[in-house]
C-alpha cells in the first residue's frame, strides 16, 4: 500500500483464452495489494463454490420477473460466446480470482449485484422496445455499418483497451440506449466509485474488467479525482480459496 494508491487495468474479452493469460500474467508481475473483478458477492460465491445457478434456486432467491431476466440474458450471452467460438465455462474473473488465491491477495467485488442490475433493466425496456430498434437501425448510415465490420472482423487476442470495442458500446446508446443506460453507464460509475475508494485507501490494484467498461470506467474516475470526491461506498474484500490449477490455461 501507499499513501496514493494505483490501478492497473486489463481489459479483457470474458472469455478469451488470450485474456485469461493476460489477466494471470498481470496479477503475477504487478503483485497488487488487492485484485478487483468484476462480480457481485453472490457471483463471487457462485465461482468460490464452483456451481452456476439453476432456474429453480433462482426463481426461490429472486422475485420472478428478476429471475426470468437473468436466465434470459444469461442463456444469450452463452449462446454468442459458443458462436464466437470460445468457451462459457472458463471466464477471465475466474482466472483472476484463482491467481489472487495463488498470492494470497483479497479480491475485491466492484460490480453491482446482479439483481439491481437485472431489475433495473426491465424497468426500462418494454413492449415498446423493439420498434424503437427497428426504427433506429433503419437511421444507420453506411459509415456507422462500417465501424461495426471492423470490430467484428478484429480478432479477441488484439482487444486491450476500450477504444478497440468503444464502436461498439457507441452503437449500442444508439440503438438502445435504454439497455446502454443500465449495462454499462451505470455500472461504469459505480465501478468507478469502488475502485476510487480502493485508490484513495493507498491500495494498489490490478482491475479486471470487461473491455466494454473500460472508457466509462476511466472517465468516471478523471471526474471524481477532479471533484476531490469522498465517497462513502462499501467495497467487499474477500479471501479467495479456489486453486490457481483448476483452469489450465499454459
């Protein structure tokens, strides 16, 4: 620790085989004082315990429309991972959690949980929805189409910083700025907000994030630096227990 405290970013592809070494090799050379993910404490748990949560447990911890939402998103991210041709089961987070264990480093939990997030998201998505994309996507102009092909056609091992995807979250406010609002600008400040309090306790860290957050979540610390800002924001520090050996990624 120091008297002003350090954060070292991976922006990362969840699941690229590319990323999670990069992740590993971060943690190991930096050393930090604590390793930041991007989880909620029931996710957290969840990896811990090596176990992904069925509809069952979902629908008995979560009010109904949460669950449904989740299972829903959850089901699509799969289904685009596989498509991508990388693996659902073996995610960077996990990589990075097993590292901090291998250190004997606290992992601290930054996300927002996932519930808040869940429901946030169907307060602001409706019947209506899908109209408005219809609508938007016909405004598109050829330019716009072209940034897209060229993230599309950049391979995951050359994304290492939020301006390799920023033309994708950029079409993403366009499109659906109603998703955009509560999966990335809000979790982006709140990030933010847990990773400076990290800062201004003297803490070194190494921050493991999706590369999609990676701008917002620099812009929102240039703004609470700039405001001098005193946050009174919980951040969980956990003791990882899981063994760096259980995803072999050498």
């Amino acid at each position: 620790m120091s008297d002003q405290g350090t954060i070292t970013f991976v922006p990362s592809v969840h699941f690229s085989r590319t990323h999670r070494q990069r992740a590993r090799e971060t943690i190991r050379t930096v050393e930090p004082d604590v390793v930041a993910v991007e989880l909620d404490e029931r996710r957290f748990e969840n990896l811990q315990q090596d176990r992904r949560p069925n509809p069952i447990e979902l629908a008995r911890d979560l009010p109904p429309p949460v669950a449904v939402g989740y299972t829903v998103l959850r089901a699509i991210q799969q289904t685009v991972v596989r498509l991508s041709g990388l693996d659902p089961t073996k995610t960077d987070m996990e990589t990075a959690i097993e590292t901090a264990a291998e250190l004997d480093t606290e992992v601290a939990l930054i996300d927002e949980p996932m519930s808040q997030t869940v429901t946030a998201l169907m307060n602001r998505i409706g019947p209506e929805t899908l109209p408005r994309l219809l609508f938007r996507t016909q405004s598109l102009g050829p330019e716009e189409y072209a940034r897209q092909m060229e993230v599309v056609a950049t391979p995951f091992s050359e994304i290492d910083h939020g301006d390799d995807v920023q033309p994708v979250i950029d079409n993403m406010r366009l499109l659906l700025p109603e998703v955009a609002g509560v999966l990335i600008d809000q979790r982006d400040r709140a990030m933010a907000e847990r990773l400076h309090r990290l800062r201004c306790g003297g803490y070194d860290v190494v921050a493991i994030i999706g590369a999609g957050h990676h701008n917002g979540i620099r812009r929102a610390l240039e703004d609470l630096e700039a405001e001098s800002a005193d946050l009174d924001v919980r951040v969980p520090l956990k003791q990882p227990s899981r063994e760096v050996t259980q995803i072999p990624i050498d």
